[in-house]
C-alpha cells in the first residue's frame, strides 16, 4: 500500500479530463438538435453529470466496487464512502473512487441521445437514478468490482462493455419505450448546428485520451500503448466513416466526426490489450460498421434520435468482440483469436451479449415503469416550443 | 402582379417549397419571423402555473406572381402548410406596382 505520486498526478489529470468528456457530450449532442432544444441538450448531460455524483458517492461506488455477492453486485462495505481514503495501492482510493465516477456520469448521458428534445426533466431524474443504480453499477461490478465477467477472463481495458453497451443499448430502449418525436420522418429535423457538435466532439476526442489511457491507474508503458492506439482507431473511423459517406453523397463533417467517436468508442475496451496496426483495423471497420448501423436505423424509422445506439452500443460490442480477435499477449498479457487464442473470443462475445441483453431488457423495463407511473414524455405543446422554454424557461431563440 | 405573403409553421417549409417548385412557382424569399395571433400564444400549464410562449416562431414566404396565378399559390401553400390546429399561420395578398430585375434592369409592371 504504496502511494506513487507520478501515478496519483497522472489519474488526477485524468480525472479531471474525463469529467469534461460529459459536458462535451451535451455539446455533441446538442447541435444536433434543433435551435428549440438545444440548452436542454446539454443542460440533460450536466444533470446527469450531477446526479450520479450524488449517486456515486452514497450508494453506486459500493455497488460497484464493495466486496461480490454472487458475481453480480458488490456489498454495502463503503455506502456513503466508508473507509475509502486518502492511502491506497498506488493511487488513493478516494482518487480511484473519482476516477470510476466520471465514467458513471457519462453513461447515463450518453443515453440521453434516445428521448432528445421530448423527454419531461424531473422524469428524467428519477429514470436516471436508477438506471445508474440498477444498469450501470451491475455492469460496473462485472467487469471491473470482482463480478462474473471479471473472474471468467472478460477483458474490458476502459469501458467499451460498461459503459458504451450499456449506454447504447440502454439508448434504443429507451427511445422505444417514449416513442418518436412529433412529425419524425414527416418534418426536416436537420441539426441546426453543427459547429457546436464539432467542438463537442474535439472535446470528447480529447478527454478520450485520458479515459483510456487513464484506465491503467498507472503512467507507465500501457498507458501510453492505450493513448497511443486510442489516436490511431479515433483516426482511421473518421477516414472510413467519411469515406463510406462521400459514396452515397458529399463527405460531411458531422459524419467525419461521428466516424471518430466510433473508432474511440471501439478501441476503448482494446486499448490496453492491442497494438497500432491492430487498432487501424478496429477503429477503420467500427467507422464503417457504425454507418451502416446508422442507415439501418434511419431504414427501420427508429428515432433512437443522436445514434447513440449505431455508436456507443454497436460500436461497444464491436469493440468487446475484436478485443477478442486482436488482442496480443506482448501487450495485456491476453492473445485472441488470430493468435489460436479461440477461448479469449467466446469469453469476450458472452461477455458482451450477456451486457447487450441485460441493458436493453432492464433499461426497457425501467422506462415502462417510470411512463406508466410519472410518464417520461412531455406534452405535445410543450414538446411543440420546445424543451428549452417548457422545461428550463430558456430560449436561445427569444 | 401581386405580392404574397404567407405566415408557416416552421416544420412546413420543405413541404410547402416542395408543393410551390412542383407547379412551377421557385422564386421567394424567406424570413424567420416571430408573431402570435388571436389567441395570443401557446399557454402552458405546470403544475397550476401558467406559462405563456407569446411569440412563437414562424417562416414567412414572400412570392411575386401574376394576378392569375396567385389562386394556384394560395391553393398550394394552405394545402401544404395545413395540419387543421391552431396556428397554422396566414396568407395576405397585396397589390405590386412594378418589379425591376437587378442584372437586366429589365422592368414589368402591370
């Protein structure tokens, strides 16, 4: 129980970097938005940032991270933050708490993407507190607490399976449960302004490096091999996904941008585990993948409304599953399926499959409860001004 | 020739400018207005507290036509902008003296 003060700087930094990556999000999502929703795009990311603080701190990081009950959810042996202090194995635990947080915070604002510019605010609140509670937390255990998945070998380096699987799937649920937007499908809802959704997006790419490389709780060799890859695939997804768009029309920025979030997205649970070439080929495939997902999405009419579900969820179980194929032993210590590792990839796809069906069934669930009881959706007049004047009393447009 | 001013819902532009260039009318201009009418705005109800949204956003469309084609676009517009609610907008038709073409200098006027 040593406390490295290099490493201690290093998750602090990231920590911090991290948390940032919520509000980017709002940002993100929020330009692409029309002008009417768009404060309450990004306020629903701060609010859920604040939240699952609350959350965290009293009851999730117990949950996640208490001593395992059954592999499926840790004990009550630090509710409130109980004997989680300033002394720890190479970092402070209280540091590792914060660390686990951010990552909390922006799933369930990745989720936000589902029930844009409908969704009633104090709704949201309550949905919120237990899908961290009840979705996240579990996941969290799993993989990282001491869970099922962890003991059976799953690799997930920073959160490709809790955090966008979860998140993603959770998303399309969701957006099942509420229902479409007014005149969706009838009615241009073009992004009204993508600027905004760039910079988020910058914002994200950013933050990602320290989500990743951040995740080895060390400054050390694998920290920089995940920083390192987590360029490369955020790169090589905008290429393809650009790409892939300039066939059927004129390469957009928005599609460039969302082509990188998916090669981040599917590099996050491979980046201590893979090396540069590999994480061209993730980060190159997730890009293209993701788009098709997109054009399904749109195909089907699904108003899973900001594709968090063609990103984050597609792209998450993507990512798990080459995890699975590429994964080199020189790097994590785990060879996959293209080193004769056949045991690693079935590991990974239950893990992953196991993630996608729990999200989706408990995430649906828990909305048919919260609109059957409170309702989720707001009026259609109030949806009609928009969510900005109905929900907050703001207007960018006034 | 007449100047035709139409008041739209926002999510009926694309509809209406569809409609319009389908019988051949592609000439407007467009503002982004705001405006309420008789019933001064959408009130909204929460939790006993009223909330009146008194300017609503609204598209106006101005087009030129000659005085026997202004039937065809006013049919056209009402159709396509048309949901049946309140605040479906106006249309108001004026007179106009002449309209000069900048490049050409060419004049009309009847």
């Amino acid at each position: 129980m040593v406390l490295e003060a290099g490493d201690t700087a290093f998750v602090l930094i990231c920590t911090a970097m991290v948390m940032l990556m919520t509000p980017a999000l709002g940002l993100f999502y929020g330009g692409m938005v029309r002008n009417k929703n768009i404060i309450s795009m990004i306020a629903l990311s701060f609010i859920s940032l604040a939240i699952v603080t609350i959350q965290w701190v009293t009851i999730g990081y117990t949950l996640s991270f208490g001593h395992d009950i059954g592999g499926f959810i840790g004990g009550l042996d630090y509710i409130g933050l109980k004997g989680v202090g300033m002394d720890g194995d190479g970092i402070p635990d209280m540091l590792f708490m914060a660390f686990q947080l951010v990552f909390a915070a922006i799933a369930l604002a990745i989720l936000t993407s589902g029930v844009a510019e409908r969704i009633k605010l104090s709704s949201f609140i309550v949905f919120g507190l237990l899908w961290t509670t009840l979705v996240y937390d579990p996941l969290a255990h799993w993989a990282w607490g001491g869970g099922w998945a962890e003991s059976m070998g799953a690799l997930d380096f920073a959160g490709g399976t809790v955090v966008h699987i979860s998140s993603g799937f959770g998303a399309l649920a969701l957006s099942l449960v509420i229902g479409k937007r007014i005149g969706f499908g009838k009615y241009s809802m073009e992004p009204e302004n993508i600027t905004i959704t760039l910079l988020g997006g910058a914002l994200l790419w950013f933050g990602w490096f320290a989500f990743n490389a951040g995740s080895a709780l060390a400054a050390d060799g694998l920290a920089a091999n995940a920083f390192v890859v987590t360029m490369i695939s955020a790169a090589s997804g905008a290429l393809t996904w650009m790409g892939a768009s300039w066939i059927k029309g004129k390469p957009s920025s928005l599609g460039m941008i969302s082509g990188a979030i998916a090669g981040l997205v599917a590099i996050t649970p491979a980046c201590g585990f893979v090396g540069p070439l590999e994480s061209i080929i993730i980060g190159g495939s997730a890009g293209i993948l993701c788009y098709g997902t997109l054009l399904f999405r749109i195909h089907k009419k699904f108003d899973e409304s900001l594709d968090a579900w063609a990103i984050h969820g597609v792209g998450g179980l993507f990512g798990a599953l080459a995890t699975g194929v590429f994964a080199v032993a020189a790097i994590g210590g785990v060879d996959g399926l293209i080193y004769g590792n056949v045991g690693q990839f079935i590991i990974q796809g239950i893990d992953a499959f196991v993630a996608v069906g729990y999200s989706f069934v408990m995430t649906y669930i828990l909305a048919k409860i919260i609109d059957k009881t409170i309702g989720l959706r707001v009026t259609e007049e109030e949806e009609y001004v928009g969510l900005d004047v109905a929900q907050h009393g703001e207007s960018m447009e006034l | 020739m007449k100047k035709i001013t139409a008041i739209i819902r926002p999510e009926k532009l694309e509809t209406v400018k569809e409609d319009l260039a389908e019988k051949g009318f592609n000439a407007m201009t467009i503002f982004n207005v705001k405006g309420r009418g008789e019933q001064k705005g959408i009130c909204l109800q929460f939790r006993g507290k009223r909330n009146v949204i008194d300017m609503i956003p609204k598209i106006q469309i101005d087009i030129v036509v000659k005085n026997d084609e202004v039937e065809a676009v006013i049919q056209t517009i009402t159709q396509a902008a048309r949901t049946g609610k309140i605040g479906d907008g106006k249309i108001f038709v004026s007179p106009v003296e002449m309209v000069v073409a900048i490049r050409t200098e060419e004049s009309i006027a009847e």
